[in-house]
C-alpha cells in the first residue's frame, strides 16, 4: 500500500517530500493514515490521493517495482545495490566511498554484501 501512496502522491508531483516524510517518520508506518502522511507532504489533494489509493489497480511502475523486487530477493526499504552486490545495511557517504574502491580492487564492496 505504501507503494501505491507513493506513486499517487507523485502524480501530484509530492513524490519526494511524501518519501522524506516516511523516511523521517519509519517509526509511524502502519500506525498513521497514508493521507496524514500525504498532508505533511504537501500533497495538494488528499481526496484524490486516497481515491488513487483505493482504486484497486495497480500502477504498472509500481508492479514492475514489486517485480523487481522479488526478483532480487529485496527485504526491505531502502535495497541498496553496488554493482551487482546487494548491501546489508544502507551505508553512510563514507562506506558508500570505500565499498566503490573495494569494488575498484574486486573485493566486496561492504561486511555482509552477497552478490
């Protein structure tokens, strides 16, 4: 469902800020309304948000997405890959940085990263 919030909100051109507010609010998910959500962000029209929720068919962006998903054996959000390897943990600039030389000396890119 937070798939879908998140790609009616884009057609409301709020994809961004509807992301950042359930990054900075991950402890909410589940717990508040998606168009609470969607207001934080600014979403100029909660009722066509919910109707675009609600409407039962699936965005084909948003299946692809699914599809992809549970083709690299994602488990959770963020997935982060580096060329091919799937990290364990979303890395800060500085493990980004050294996972990109490790990558470089064809080594794996960060501690728990399966290919």
């Amino acid at each position: 469902m937070g798939r879908m919030a998140a790609e009616c909100a884009h057609l409301q051109g709020r994809f961004e800020a509807f992301h950042d507010v359930l990054f900075e609010q991950q402890d909410s998910l589940g717990l508040k309304a998606w168009t609470k959500f969607a207001e934080e962000s600014g979403v100029p029209d909660r009722r066509a948000l919910e109707a675009c929720i609600n409407k039962g068919d699936r965005d084909p962006k948003v299946e692809q997405g699914i599809a992809f998903g549970n083709r690299i054996d994602a488990r959770g959000t963020p997935t982060i890959l580096l060329n091919g390897w799937m990290l364990a943990a979303p890395p800060s600039l500085a493990q980004l940085r050294e996972s990109v030389r490790a990558i470089r000396d064809g080594k794996p890119p960060f501690p728990g990263a399966k290919p």
